[in-house]
C-alpha cells in the first residue's frame, strides 16, 4: 500500500481534532450540568421533606395520636332485628371517650371503669358509634335477644344470662348456664340460645331447658349462628382460623384458615397474609359473616379470605373530630407544599407498618390502622428514628405499591420524650427525574447543532487556510534545497501575513537561530544541575525511624521538597537523638544547604560530647541562634529542650488537644505525665490535624498518623514526637 495514501490534509485534521474535541467539550458539559442539577433537586426535596415531617410530629398530639392508634377490641357482635343494626362494645373503652363521645347519661358518666360501654355499628359502612347502654359489670359477652330492641348478655365467669333493652336499657335475669362460658350465639327462627365453653349446650327458650350437645376440643372465641342454613360458626382462641361447628355433637366440621383480600393493585408477587378477627356474626339480611378486626370486615368461608371492602378503616373514626383534627391540616400541607404523602405510622415487629392520620386524598390514601410492610432496606433507617429520636432521609426507594419516593422520616415524641409513632413525607421522585432528563437531552440537542455549525465553519475555515499554506510549503522547500534567500509575501489575513514574514526572517537568520538554540540548551543544563544539587542537599539523613525500643520518633510532614524544604532535622548517637527546628531562607538551594551545614555540625557534636547534655548545652547556646528556634535531646530518661521562641513544644494529652509547654531548661529533662506524648513541632505546623491519642504505646505510630493527616497542608512542617514509658 502506498504510505501517501494514509496521509491527510489540514482540513481532514481540522475536523478530526476539532469535531471530537467539541463533541467531547459538549457531553462533559451535558454530564456535568444533569449531575450538578439532579444533586441540587434533590437536597432541596431532602430539606424540603425534612421540614414537612418535622412541622407535622410537632403538632401531633402524642396522647391523640394513641388513641387513634388503638384498635377496637369488639367483645362479641349482636344484631338487632329491629333496625338491623350491629351491637358490640370494647372492653377497654368506658362511656365513650375511645370515640370522643360525652354522654347526658349520668350513671354513664360515673360507671365503673370495668363496664363497657355498647356501640352501634351500621353493617352497611361499618360506622361505630356509642350509644348510652352499658354492659352490667362482670358480663363480657352479648347475643341478639327474641324480640326486637332485645339484647342478651353474658357473664362468661358465673355463667349468668340476661336481657337487655337497646330502648330503655333495663335488665331482666333470663337462666343461668354452666360456667366458664366463652361465647354464646341466637337461633331466633328455633328460639334457641347456643353456649360455648367447655362444651357446646342448646338452650330452648321457650322451655328453658339446657341441652348438652357434646364437649368442646377448642376454645371458642365467639359463636355466630347461620339461622338459614342451620351452621354454627366459631373463631379459634387466636382469632386466625374460621371454624364450621356441628350443631348436634359440637365436632368441627370445617375449618378454613384466614387470609387478606388480594388487592386489584396487588403485584403477582403478592402473597396473602394472616388475618385476627375478634368477633363473629351471620347477618341474614346480606347472607354473608361479618366480623371485627382492625374494621367491620366480610369474611367468606369457603375461601376464608377477608374483606374490608366497603366498610369505613378503623370504625369510621376517620370522620370523627380526633382524626380530622390533625387530618386537615396535614392534607393542606400536602396541597400546598406539592409533595406525594404526608402520614404517621406506627413499625412494629421488625418491619410492620400500621398507618395512623394520612393527610393524602384519593385511591393513595392510607386507611387509618392498615397495613404495609417496610422494605428490608429501609429497616435500619426506621430503627434509628427510633433509637435515635432523630430525623432520618432515605435514598430514592422503588416501592410495589408507592412507586419510586424518597422519604423523611421525624419520630412523633411524647411527654417523656420516647416515641410513639414517626410522621413521614414522602415525594415521588419519577417527576423530577423525568425533568432532569429532559433537561439531558435538550443540553445533548443544542450540542448536537453546535457540532453540526462547527463542523461546517471548520470546513470552511480549513479551506481558507489551505491556500496560504501551499505558496508557504512551496518556499519551505525550496529553503530546505539551500536557498536561504526565498521569500514569501501574503498580504491577508494578518495571521498568515505574519506567518510569512516570520518564514523569510527564519530563512536569513538561521545561523543566529543555531547560536541561541545552543545557549538556551546550555542555560538549561545549568538549571537542571541546580536543582539537582538542591534535591541533594535537601535529602533527609540517613535516619527514619528509631532503633527498636525507643519511645521517640521524628520526620517531616506535610508538601514538602526541594520546592519546600524541611524545616528541621534530627541526628542520632546511641540511644540519643538531637533534633532541630529552624527558619530555612527563601531560595530553595540555600535553605538546602544551611539545612545540611547544621545537620553536620549537630552530628558532630553528638559525635563529640556524647549526647551529655551537660556539654551540649553548652556547645548549643549561641550556634545558629537567629535561624534554629528550638534544639531538643530525646533520652530515654527525658527530653531536654531549648527554645528560643514560644508555642513550639506542646503535651498531647489522651483524647484532648495539645497544651503549649513553657520554661524548659536544657539541663533538665523533661517528661510529661504518664501516658501523654510530647510534641516538638516547627512554627506553623498543624496541630489542629494532630489525631486524637487513644492509648498508643509508640511515638511512629502518631507520627505516621499525623502526616496522612497534614500530607497536603502548607507550610510544611517537621515534627518530633516522644511518649515517655509509663
């Protein structure tokens, strides 16, 4: 192949280096921008989150906040066939305060706090309210009575029955069962009352007669009576597990374990999860169960899957005053501050949510008391805002229901200052993404176009320069056959007239060009001789680290070289170190030298007296005193130290900063407390880079700390490090 073929002309290299290099110039740029955009967003999401969570769990009111949180914990359920309306009561709850209802009823308003107030529940939204009826104390469980308005109660410890009136609330003594009894339910078309303990009974009404229909393997949690399809229904004692009774031996003929209703949104990697029902009825009118758990739910028991759908979350206390208190203001928050989710949440159980007050509106909304599960990853987050009490951020999180959020977390506190709940803000953060990357690609479509003018001004540029160039290299090669005299004239443009009157004054001064090629290569060698005697005279002596055994150690620290000479140095003799800090000159070359000409001098009077300080003192009085600031012998016994200026010798106490050490005297040596170091350090060295001791038996290991520490601070700086032995 012939090799002119590989060669290119000027405009091919134009645009070869040029189109690369802006093309280059503009991706950099592009990068640089959405990273430097996308970090600023999202700090600003970060503060923004942070302030939102912490607004909210400061206007919470923990002890609300509490009751909001407590489930209902329904006793039983009743139906009453005069208005179809459900009965129930929670055994924690007295008069009413759990919904924030006052009663006119005075003897409510005074009733003993193990009385339980009755609550009517709608069966078609699940709407509790209290009503002025309370439980006679003692009795824990109800029954639907015969007639309408009629309620039969249950004391499940002596085993008595009574009936109720829903209208004027007056009790009448009905029999008297077998004790303990657990639950009992109504067969209203038969006039039966069935009894659950440690056997199943069948009481008939209108008789009064008891009849045992066998004994009980289980303990039944509540009895719901099918009065259409003669079944008796029953829960487990953990309330997980729906149990079909027979009527004429009281065996169990069917159970079905309890599961969640898988949501229409629900990924196809969701898996149902166990469900605790407290109370069970069979409501004839809509021929389905219903029972209490965390809401009125409608339950199937075929499948034994759990539904919620329809019913208000947490007995319709969503509506009530205690909830709505905190909900508007939090769904106001979220309005105007345009961010995804504002909620409370309870984490129980290493990773189970409980959601409280949920400011957010439509199909995303929270019901109060559901359920979710927190991502393995976030766990530790959550863990802290709880141990910590702190404010926690997490990283973008792509969640299955939520989608993609970034979230802040405050933890809600109360009187005591422990946590009882955390709010939480979150912000989907798909939209900002979404922007930033429109931001990339516009930045990518104006580069695309700049490249696209710039390749077509290249070219035209090339071209222009090209016909200059030729007449240019035509003269160059006739100069390059002997004829020095060939001259080149261009009159535009300036660059290229320029180009040529410099080409003509080349050719007829080139052996003036020759001579000073040859005096600057001269300069150079002298410079490069210069410094290289510098790199010599500013080397370190032989010395590094101390013998094995010494509790000392010395070197330099920080940007040092021939550029920035040490200032100081340390010779040895035996178990004996001298070392020096001093104020080297300006030029590189003499502080070099004036370092080595004391270096010298102090190894030979080591080598003279011996390392006796007695002596040294003496010999060190008056050497070199406008230049060395402090002249320290490092023994075993002590260190003995002159200094002729303050603020160079300091004690690194355990864990604490360095304390300045004043009046010393040479003849004496000096030791700091057990367990401190003591520092010889140059002025301007930084001791605010000097790590913290925490024990260490050995001077190196500070030293070699403290220079990873200070490796690109300046001035540089010599250090002498000694830890005195306990």
């Amino acid at each position: 192949m012939n090799r002119s073929k590989l060669r290119l002309s000027l405009q091919s290299l134009l645009l070869l280096a040029l189109l690369p290099a802006l093309a280059l110039l503009i991706v950099t740029y592009a990068a640089h921008s959405y990273t430097g955009l996308r970090d600023i967003i999202i700090r600003g999401f970060e503060h923004k989150l942070l302030a939102i969570s912490s607004t909210t769990a400061s206007f919470i009111d923990p002890s609300d906040h509490l009751k909001l949180m407590e489930p209902l914990a329904s006793g039983a359920l009743a139906l009453d066939p005069a208005d179809g309306s459900l009965w129930s009561f929670d055994r924690r709850t007295v008069h009413g305060e759990f919904f924030e209802v006052e009663s006119t009823d005075s003897s409510i308003r005074d009733a003993d706090r193990t009385a339980g107030v009755l609550l009517k529940i709608r069966p078609t939204d699940g709407l509790a309210t209290p009503s002025p009826l309370r439980l006679p104390v003692g009795f824990n469980n109800i029954a639907a009575g015969i007639e309408p308005g009629e309620l039969f109660v249950l004391n499940g410890t002596t085993g008595e029955v009574l009936s109720l009136s829903t209208l004027t609330g007056a009790t009448q003594k009905v029999l008297n069962l077998e004790p303990p009894l657990t639950g009992f339910a109504t067969d209203r078309a038969h006039r039966h009352l069935y009894a659950s303990g440690r056997h199943l009974d069948r009481v008939d009404l209108r008789t009064g007669q008891v009849q045992r229909l066998g004994d009980l393997r289980i303990r039944c949690r509540d009895l719901a009576c099918d009065e259409t399809h003669q079944r008796l229904w029953t829960l487990s004692p953990r309330g997980d597990t729906l149990l079909e009774l027979d009527l004429t031996n009281g065996a169990v003929r069917h159970s079905t374990k309890l599961m969640t209703e898988k949501p229409a949104t629900a990924p196809e990697t969701w898996q149902p999860e166990p469900v605790t029902l407290n109370a069970l009825i069979y409501d004839p009118a809509s021929n389905r169960l219903l029972a209490t758990s965390r809401s009125l739910v409608a339950v199937n028991p075929e499948t034994g899957v759990v539904s919620a759908k329809g019913f208000l979350s947490a007995f319709g206390r969503e509506i009530g005053p205690a909830y709505l208190r905190y909900a508007a203001p939090m769904r106001r928050i979220t309005h105007r501050t345009n961010i995804t989710f504002l909620y409370t949440q309870l984490v129980t159980d290493h990773n189970r949510i409980t959601y409280g007050i949920d400011g957010t509106v439509g199909e995303n909304h929270s019901p109060l008391l559901s359920l979710d599960t927190v991502p393995e990853t976030e766990v530790p987050l959550i863990q802290r805002v709880f141990t910590a009490r702190q404010s926690q951020v997490t990283d973008m999180k792509v969640w299955d229901k939520w989608g993609l959020l970034k979230s802040a977390f405050t933890p809600i506190l109360d009187t005591l200052g422990v946590p009882i709940a955390m709010a939480g803000a979150d912000v989907d953060v798909s939209t900002v993404r979404f922007e930033t990357r429109r931001a990339l690609v516009v930045t990518f479509s104006v580069g695309a176009i700049l490249l696209v003018i710039g390749g077509l001004l290249t070219l035209a540029i090339a071209r222009q320069i090209n016909r200059p160039l030729f007449r240019i290299k035509s003269a160059a090669l006739q100069v390059a056959a002997g004829d020095y005299q060939q001259t080149v004239e261009i009159g535009q443009p300036r660059e290229f007239h320029e180009l040529a009157r410099a080409f003509n004054d080349a050719t007829l001064d080139l052996g003036r060009n020759f001579q000073h090629l040859r005096e600057t290569l001269s300069k150079g060698r002298a410079a490069r001789d210069r410094r290289a005697l510098t790199r010599r005279l500013a080397a370190e002596p032989i010395l590094r680290l101390p013998p094995a055994g010494l509790p000392w150690a010395w070197g330099a620290i920080g940007a040092t070289g021939p550029t920035a000479p040490i200032p100081g140095g340390a010779t040895t003799h035996g178990a004996h170190a001298l070392v020096w800090c001093h104020r080297p000159p300006a030029d590189p070359l003499a502080a070099a030298a004036r370092r080595a000409e004391i270096g010298l001098t102090a190894a030979a009077l080591m080598a003279r007296h011996h390392g006796e300080p007695a002596a040294l003192a003496a010999a060190l009085a008056g050497l070199f005193a406008a230049e060395v600031d402090l002249w320290g012998l490092l023994t075993p016994s002590g260190a003995h130290v002159i200094t002729r200026r303050p603020g160079l010798v300091h004690r690194v106490p355990v864990g604490a900063v360095p304390i300045p050490v004043a009046e010393l005297d040479f003849s004496a040596p000096f030791r700091p407390p057990p367990g401190e170091a003591l520092l010889l350090a140059s002025a301007g060295a930084p001791l605010s880079k000097l790590p913290a001791l925490a024990g260490a038996d050995q001077a190196a290991a500070l030293l070699a700390a403290w220079h990873d520490a200070t490796s690109g601070e300046t001035p540089a700086a010599y250090a002498v490090v000694y830890y005195p032995t306990a």
